[in-house]
C-alpha cells in the first residue's frame, strides 16, 4: 500500500517545529516582561521550555515550569486564565496568517530527568557497574 503524503510518521515537519520556536521565544519575551495583570503570575519568573504545534498550526501546546516549581499548579492555571490577552500580544510578536490556539502546560521532563538519574545513582547499578569492572 502507498504512503499517503499526509502520513506523520517522521515526526513534525521543520516548518512546524521552526513556528513552534518562534513562538516559543515570543511566549519568553512576554512573560519576562511581566505586562500580565495577575496576583499569581506577579515577579514569576517562568521558562517556556517547549511549543509543540499542530500539524495544521491551529492548536499550539506551551510547556511551562515556574522557577523552582513553586505554584506550577496554580502558574499554569493562570496562564490559561489570560489565554486571550497572551494571545493578542503574540499576534503583535508573531507574524502568522492564523495564531494557534494556546494551552499551557506544566511540563515534567524535569521531575523526569530528576528520576533518572536517581535511578543511575542507586546502589543497585552501582553495583552492577563493579562487576563489571571486577571482570
């Protein structure tokens, strides 16, 4: 059976992910400018770790970790909470015929890496790791 030209499987294409970049670098300068009039997002300091974009580019998911975790809960719910007003000042940043729609997320890549690399620090690899070297 032919490959249809729409299949995915190679992953996102370098258009999508060029897009989701510069969104993702107008997002950082938004936020770092703190015009969002919110008590919970008042001298946060919030990266923008990933934007992964739709193939279509109409829907954008926006990765975000407050510094030091604090809040990420109540962070991410207030970024969502002024979708809109973000969105406005991408549009003024970003120059699309049709800006995504945003959705924030905390993202957890960190706990992830965090848990990895307890598990390599655990006696039980290093244990594996002088049997090795005893050979």
């Amino acid at each position: 059976m032919a490959k249809s030209r729409f299949s995915n499987d190679a992953g996102p294409s370098h258009r999508v992910l060029r897009v989701g970049e510069n969104i993702r670098h107008a997002l950082a300068e938004i936020l770092s400018r703190g015009e969002i009039r919110d008590e919970t997002l008042d001298n946060v300091s919030i990266t923008v770790t990933e934007v992964r974009c739709s193939p279509d580019l109409r829907n954008a998911t926006v990765f975000v970790m407050p510094l030091g975790g604090i809040n990420e809960v109540e962070i991410v719910a207030a970024l969502n909470a002024n979708n809109k007003y973000i969105r406005g000042q991408l549009s003024k940043m970003v120059r699309m015929k049709y800006l995504p729609n945003l959705k924030f997320s905390s993202d957890h890549s960190f706990y992830e890496a965090d848990h990895i690399e307890a598990l390599l620090n655990s006696e039980h690899v290093a244990q594996d790791l002088r049997k090795k070297e005893a050979k």
